[in-house]
C-alpha cells in the first residue's frame, strides 16, 4: 500500500505541474497591461532556472566559466528582482556571484592578459548587485574589469580591439559586450571625462560598418589583412542579426546613462533612429521578427531567429521610454513580444517555457575559420533556450512593464 506521505508528494507535484501549465498558457495568450508583461518575464525566468539550476550553466557548458552570456543572464534576473522584488530572482544572481567572486575579488576563470571585451560585460551586473547588496570584493573585481579597459589595445582611431587575438579588429558584439560597462562604470564612479571615448567606440565602429541600406556589417579589420575583410573596406561580407541586436541594445544602455549635455548624444542618437528603421524596412510584417541575415529575407536557408527578435524588441522598448525612438516603436516592440509568443515561445510539457530557433553562436575568422558569409551564418547551429535570447526577451518585458 502507498505511504500517504507519497500519495500527498505526488498530489503536490501534479498541482504544481497543472500550475506551471496554467500559467504557460495564460502569458502565451495575450499581454496589453504592464503586469502582464512583468508575468510573462517571470514565467520565462522560471522556465530558465527550471533549464540550468545554476546560472552559469545557462549556455551548456560543462565546467563555470566567466563569460557574457551568465552575466547578462544575471543582470536580467537582478533586473527582474528590482521589478518584483521577489528575492528568488535576486537569490539566483547572488548565487552566481558568491561563486565567481572570491573574498579578495579574484574572478574565477577570468584573464586580463586575453583583452576580451566579452569578459568585461560582467562588471554591469556587479555595479548592479554591489548597488542592492555592497560587498568590498564586488569592488575589487568591478575596479579589475575598468583597469583591462585601460590596457585594452585600441585601432588608430581609438575603438577598442575585440580581443587580444582579433588584432586591429572591431566587433558590432563588443560594443555591448565592453562598451555598455564602460558607460556604466562612469556613471557609477563617476568618471565624466570617459564619455567623449565611450561615444567615439560607436562612432568609429559605424564610419566603418555603415551600410548604404543603414545597417552595419558584422564586423571591421583595420589591418584589413583576415580572409574575411573586403581588401578595401576592412569590413565582413554581411549583416548579422545578433550583431545588430547586441549594437542597437548597447546604444540603449548607453544613452540611459549618458549627461544629457554630453555633445555626442545627438549623434549616437542618430545612429540608432537610422538602425532601427533600417531594421523595420527588413522585418518579416506578418510575423515582426527578422532572419537570421536581416537583408536576405526569404533567400535559400535563411530562417526567422529569435535572439536579435528579442534584442530589437528590447531597444524598441527602452529607446522609446528614453525619447530617443518615437512612441511608434513602443507600440512595434509589443507586437514584436506578439511574434515571439506565437512562433518562437513553446509551452512544455512541464510547464515550463522554450523559446526556440536561436542561433547558438557566430564569429569571424577563429579556427575553426568563419568566413562571414551568408552560406556561414546560415549553417551555424541552431538551438533552444540560448542565453543570449532568454536574457534580451526578460529585458524587453521589463521595459515594456514600465509604460
């Protein structure tokens, strides 16, 4: 005969089961009130621990790294918690943190000597954490993370190397990746006299990207000497969704903390109006996503891809809430949301959500070699869950909770 102790564990398990479900269908069907978006972030954000226990395990590795991906996944969550102030969300960041930063703020994993502006993008959610829970080692590590931007090897310009290993080359990716902590580092020192630098990273980054369509190309070389670099540009062959996404979002960040006096303003502010309705003359209009090549369309393999669909719908968002992007773009945003909850957020068997179609990753040169091509971008891996998708959509549901 069955424990009743069991009977009531099972009983529990299925009414919890039946919760999660319930609470996936209802967020799938429709958000139009700020709460609802805020629901749809915290059911994504439960799906998300329900995935990967532990965050640094959002992006399938095997072993806690420091990288991008759990950090901006922990911005997300501490994001949330400021939102909710349900301390799950900030528990989870805690957590993440406690294992990372050592008591004298030591990075686990992290080297300074590799000049990888992906490593950097860490130090937004430390200024973040140490903002709601101070601790000296957050400090130290934010202080360690500003100190690799002063050693960071630059172009003749003066934008930042992606990393020590792609010399002379920029990256749409490291503007979000290094810029966006530079820029939050300033304000939170503060540090006014890195602004003028920080504006100059997108400035020289689109007079060498820019295309005529207004979008960019992935990437530049200045010593215009990597197999992928046009000899005469510099620049790779196409526009990569994601790239965009990580541009668009990072001057977002930016012009948030950004003086509202700083000269270059109107500028970086100009580059975004001309991205995003660049991105718009490309959007798929049934759906209001875009492909993984945004300007390709419905060429041979191109395929609707969801993390730079979450990444514009976030910059969408919070360009409007900053009034740098007209109102028009918050009411785009929403339907964006609409379009990833109808083709691109499956409900699962457990309740939980999976948000589906993401390109798992993508680069230039490395070896493998990635030629930057669009028969290249188009085979790259496609997968489920990716961080670099999960964490923009918790965001841009956070940004249209506001409004």
């Amino acid at each position: 005969m069955a424990s009743p102790y069991n009977c009531m564990g099972i009983k529990r398990s299925i009414v919890v089961s039946l919760t999660l479900i319930i609470a996936a269908v209802i967020v799938l069907t429709g958000c139009s009130q700020p709460d609802e978006y805020l629901q749809l972030a915290r059911q994504i954000a439960r799906s998300e621990m329900t995935h990967h226990p532990e965050m640094w395990q959002c992006d399938g590795v095997k072993k806690p790294k420091w990288e991008y991906t759990p950090t901006l996944m922990a911005r997300a969550f501490l994001e949330l918690y400021q939102a909710t102030g349900d301390t799950t969300y900030l528990g989870h960041a805690q957590r993440f943190a406690d294992l990372f930063i050592g008591e004298d703020g030591t990075i686990l994993t992290y080297k300074m000597s590799l000049m990888n502006m992906d490593r950097v993008q860490g130090g937004n959610f430390l200024i973040l954490l140490n903002d709601i829970n101070p601790q000296p080692q957050y400090v130290t590590a934010i202080e360690t993370l500003r100190e690799q931007l002063r050693q960071q090897p630059r172009t003749a310009e003066g934008g930042f190397w992606h990393k020590q290993v792609y010399a002379h080359q920029m990256w749409l990716d490291g503007l979000f990746t290094g810029t966006t902590f530079y820029a939050r580092y300033a304000a939170w020192k503060p540090e006014p006299e890195a602004w003028s630098d920080i504006a100059n990273q997108f400035v020289v980054v689109d007079k060498h990207t820019g295309k005529p369509n207004g979008l960019n190309h992935h990437g530049w070389d200045e010593s215009r000497q990597m197999a992928w670099a046009d000899s005469v540009t510099g620049c790779s062959a196409e526009t990569w969704g994601r790239a965009e996404g990580w541009y668009v979002m990072a001057l977002c960040d930016v012009l948030e903390l950004m003086p509202a006096d700083q000269p270059e303003r109107a500028e970086l502010t100009a580059i975004l109006r001309r991205v995003m309705d660049a991105l718009l003359a490309v959007q798929d209009k049934p759906t209001h996503l875009w492909y993984q090549v945004p300007d390709k369309g419905t060429a041979v393999g191109n395929y609707l891809e969801s993390t730079c669909s979450a990444m514009y719908a976030y910059a969408m968002a919070k360009g409007t809430r900053l009034g740098v992007l007209p109102d028009t773009y918050r009411d785009e945003a929403k339907q964006v949301i609409e379009g990833l909850k109808a083709h691109k957020l499956r409900a699962d068997k457990d309740g939980t959500l999976s948000l589906i179609d993401c390109c798992a990753v993508a680069g230039l040169g490395g070896n493998p070699f990635r030629d930057g091509t669009y028969e290249y971008y188009i085979h790259e891996r496609i997968c489920s869950d990716d961080p670099k998708g999960v964490a923009p959509l918790i965001l841009a549901c956070i940004e249209l909770s506001k409004y």
